[in-house]
C-alpha cells in the first residue's frame, strides 16, 4: 500500500515537472516567434532587454526631439521595443484607418497601464467589453445640447483666467501654461463633477498639483523598462510620491461623490444647499457625476469606485489636451500679427467696440468664429494636443502591407501625419485656409485626426472647439496684443513650444506686433517662427 501511495506521488510529480518544463518551452518559443515576428518591421537598432530604452533619456524636450529625429529616419512607420514591449509606430493615413476602425485595436492599455492605479478601469482605459457598455452610458452626457448649457460655464471661468492674466499686460513674458493647465482643470471640475476647484486662484491647489504630477511620473516610468517592474517601482522615492499622489486625488473625488449624493437626495426638501460650492451649469443641464448618479434602474447601475474611475477618466483628457492646444493658439498668433489681426477683426464684427470683458458668450457668437475655428483646426495640424495615441492589438492584425501580432502595441504618430509632405503641401507653413470649407473637402482622407478616430475616438469633441474658441475670445477680447514670442524649439524645422513656453501681452494700439531673437538652452539663435512660415 505505502508502495502504491510513493508511486502515485512520483508520478503526480513527474506530471507536475512535465507540465511546467513544457509550459516555459511553449512561452519560451512564443516569446521567440513574436520576437521573430516583430523583428521583421524597421526601427532603430535595439539593446538586448531594455531595447529602445537607451533613445529616451533625458528631458521631455530630449525625448520629444529624439522622436522627431525616428520620424525623418523613418518617415512611414517603425518599430520601437522597450523591455519586452514592443510598439509599431506609424503615421500611414491607409493603416491608421485600419487600426482605429479595428475591434482587436480598441484597447488602450501597454504603456497606459502605468495610469492604472489612478485611473482604474474608467472609460479611458477600460477593456474593450466594459468600454463598450461605459461609453454609451456617458456618452449622452456629451450631447450638444447638454454642452451648450456649459457655455456659461466655460464663459465665466475665460473670463477669470485672463482677470488673472491682465496683470501682465504691459509687463514681461510670463508662462502661458501656468494659466491655461489650471484653467481648463477648473473648468472641466466645474462641469463633470459640479465642483469649484478653485485651481486658478489657489497655487497650491493639492489636486491640480496632483495630476501634474502623477501624470509625469506615469511618463517617466512609462520609458524606464527598469521601472516596470511593480515591486521595482513602488520601492523608489518615484513610486512611493505617486501612491501618495495618487491617493490624494482619490480622496478629493470621492469625497465629492459623498457629497453630490447626499445633496442629490437632499435636494428636493433642502434647495438652499445647492449654492456656492458648486459650479453647475444653470440652463437645467446636469454635470457629469449627476448624470451617473441618477442612471435609471433599468441600466448598469455604477458603484462609487467605478464612477470615481470615470470621473477621473474625463478630467485627465479634458484638461490636458484643451491646455495645451490653446497655448499653441496663442503661440502661433503671436508668431503671425496679420492672422491675429483678422481673428480680432471676427470678434469686433460679434461684438463691435463693446469692451466688456464680464459678457457672456452666447452659442450663437461662437456659431460666428468661424475664422478663429480655422485657426485652432490649424494649430493643432501643426500641434496636436496628443501627438502619439496607443493602442493594443488583441489580436493578429493585417493591415494592408503587414501584419501587426498580437500582444504588440499599435502608436499612431498624429505629430508626423500632420506634418508629413505626403499628404499636406508645405506642411510647415501655417496656414489657417486649409480649413476654409472648400479646402477641408480636399484633404487627403483620414490626415487630420487631432481627435482620433473611429469608435474610440474623443469623446469630448464638441466639447473641446467650444472650449477652445471661448478662451481665446476671452483673452482677445480684452484687446491684448501678444507682442514677443519665445519658444522652446529643435535646431531645425520644428518649433517646439512646451510648458516652459512664454509670451507677452501688450495693450492693443496699432495692428503690427513683432517676435524678436531669443537663445535657447543651446545657445543657438532663433525666433520663435524659424520654420513655422509666416
Ligand atoms: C483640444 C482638445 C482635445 C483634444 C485634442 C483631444 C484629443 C483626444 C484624443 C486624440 C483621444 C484619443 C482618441 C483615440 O485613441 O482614438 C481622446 C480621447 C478622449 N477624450 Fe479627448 N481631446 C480633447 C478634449 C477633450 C475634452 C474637452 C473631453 C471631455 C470633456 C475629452 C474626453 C476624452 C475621452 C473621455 C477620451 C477617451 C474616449 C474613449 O476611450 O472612449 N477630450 N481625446
């Protein structure tokens, strides 16, 4: 009998070796045919284990050049490893197509996992069968009617960030990002969550600091593969700065979400408490948490962690992306006097000599910019508020002249789409009547995608030209003239204005308006327009 028991022990044993030898055979030999696989694609030269790692060190301006430097190596497509991650970076109007109307390249995920633990499994990088059901939940909350009950919103909100900025009328060159990024995080607070932030007017704001934070860390760690690794990470002082981080913005939102539905139950028997703290829109429109606290019983009910994931999920693309568009706008209108003085010509048309900065826009008004449209659909031709997307390929994915394997990653390069010779002539030149309606009809199909495209394109879309256009009517209806201009840049073609970009405002005289010399960190002299033709 003990005979039996030891032989039956050996065995199972034996199967148990068995099985695991054959299992690390079969993922060794997978690993190789997806390496073998991959390989096949052109990219720059790798290092065994960290890959590509070795290209992206350095500053954001560093990184952001080196990929500039990849895209005139390989003007079409190439491919990137990091770790044991491996990324196909293309900027092909066929393939691009292909990809954002595939259902195996819906999921977000790879480098965006880093974003996980603040960002959960909201709408931004939900799997593809929960995105699904989560996006036609919110979506209605991004209807244009619901929208325009925002403008007042918005309006208000333009009209205390440049209250903010008219200290530097007449003064000197200030940083154009510090306003905008708390601006539009204050007024996405105002609209998805109902919430006075207050981002604008406190410097230490916790949570706008927050997500400045954490969203570069997640960058940071994102091109070290030796941070990848979860027991690596949280063991650095990065790691441990972005759990606290993390759990920061986790409490402010949370905390509103107890709030909103105590004041959503109370609402009816005590109208009082809905005063100052919040900043709803008033046409009777609801904020975005509203609209997912009172899902009908019928639908998917949300538990407070996933609408604090959603909540999340909203305010990270709504701020950034707005921000950093119109810092671009004001950039390039301080770099062209002639096109800003028509945008301020539109708006004198609207608006006549009035000069009352407290006046609300109305839809109308904006229906009428249509100057000022072409300018920011230009502005972000040549700076698109994300100029890399990504998403993963759930599954073998031809398209067209390749095939991209499963368990890789998929970039669209929107930064070299917009730029690219192919498909946009004199690509440099900044030119706001590619956008006139006869010439959009013209453009080479699927060249533009600011917004992405196919079903998990931006949701916010609408959302963002209203935005856009409001801010700008707003600072340029106070009669600034952006007068001197100085912008980080690369040694060649490419302006590259980043955060650390400044400008001017002067009082509005005359017309004429000039961008002068400046040194950049290297010493070489340029003016902010080197290549961005006039
Ligand atoms: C200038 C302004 C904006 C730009 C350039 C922009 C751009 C983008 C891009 C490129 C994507 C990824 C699309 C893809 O993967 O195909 C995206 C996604 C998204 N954006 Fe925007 N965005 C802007 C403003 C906004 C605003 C104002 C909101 C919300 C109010 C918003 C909400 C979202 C959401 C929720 C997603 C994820 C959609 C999904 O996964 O289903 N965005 N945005």
């Amino acid at each position: 009998m003990e005979r039996l028991t030891l032989v039956t022990q050996s065995v199972v044993i034996a199967c148990l070796i068995f099985y695991a030898v054959s299992k690390i055979i079969v993922n060794l030999a997978k690993r190789r045919s997806f390496g073998n696989r991959c390989s096949r694609f052109e990219g720059p030269p790798r290092l065994p284990i960290i890959g590509n790692a070795y290209l992206f060190i350095g500053s954001a301006e560093a990184i952001m050049n080196k990929f500039l430097e990849l895209d005139k190596l390989y003007p079409r497509y190439y491919q990137l490893s990091l770790g044991t991650r491996s990324i196909f970076v293309t900027s092909v109007p066929e393939q691009l197509k292909v990809i954002f109307n595939s259902a195996k390249t819906i999921d977000r995920g790879g480098l965006l996992d880093f974003a996980r633990p603040w960002l959960g499994s909201g709408i931004l990088l939900a799997k593809a069968a929960k995105w699904q059901v989560h996006r036609k939940l919110i979506q209605p909350t991004f209807s244009p009617m619901i929208l325009k009950s925002f403008i007042e919103v918005f309006s208000r909100q333009s009209a205390m960030m440049v209250r903010q900025m008219e200290r530097h009328v007449n003064g000197d060159e200030f940083e154009v990002q510090k306003y905008l990024s708390p601006y539009t995080l204050n007024m996405i607070c105002g609209t998805t969550m109902g919430v006075k932030l207050e981002a604008q007017t406190d410097e230490n704001c916790q949570y706008a600091e927050a997500v400045e934070k954490t969203t570069s860390s997640i960058c940071t760690r994102a091109l070290r593969p030796w941070l990848h690794s979860s027991f690596i990470f949280y063991r650095t002082q990065l790691g441990k700065e972005q759990q606290k981080e993390i759990q920061i913005m986790h409490d402010f939102v949370e905390n509103v979400i107890r709030t909103k539905k105590e004041l959503l139950q109370n609402r009816l028997c005590q109208p009082e408490l809905n005063t100052n703290e919040y900043d709803e829109p008033k046409i009777g429109g609801e904020v975005f948490l509203d609209h997912l606290l009172n899902l009908p019983r019928d639908k998917k009910t949300l538990t407070d962690d996933e609408i604090r994931d959603e909540v999340h999920s909203i305010v990270l693309p709504a701020s950034d992306a707005p921000a950093i568009t119109v810092s671009f706008v004001m950039l390039m209108l301080a770099s062209h006097p002639d096109l800003q003085d028509k945008v301020y010509e539109e708006l004198r048309e609207i608006y006549g000599d009035d000069d009352n900065e407290d006046q609300l826009v109305t839809p109308d008004d904006l229906s009428r910019m249509n100057y000022l449209d072409q300018v920011i659909k230009e502005t972000m031709r040549l700076f698109p508020g994300s100029p890399f997307l990504i998403r993963e390929v759930t599954d073998d994915l031809d398209i067209g002249d390749r095939v991209l394997p499963k368990g890789s990653s998929v970039a669209p390069n929107i930064l070299r789409l917009h730029r690219s010779e192919e498909y946009w002539s004199d690509p440099f030149k900044f030119d706001p009547d590619r956008f006139l309606p006869e010439n959009i009809t013209e453009q080479y199909p699927h060249s533009y995608l600011p917004f992405g495209a196919g079903p998990r394109s931006c949701l916010g879309k609408p959302n963002s030209d209203v935005e856009d256009d409001l801010e700008l009517l707003h600072g340029l209806s106070l009669r600034i003239e952006v007068d001197r201009i100085e912008v980080c840049h690369d040694d060649d073609e490419n302006v590259r204005g980043d955060d650390s970009s400044t400008i001017c405002f002067d009082e509005r005289s005359s017309c004429t308006c000039r961008t002068y010399p400046t040194e950049n960190g290297n010493g070489a002299e340029t003016s902010g327009t080197d290549h961005i033709e006039n």
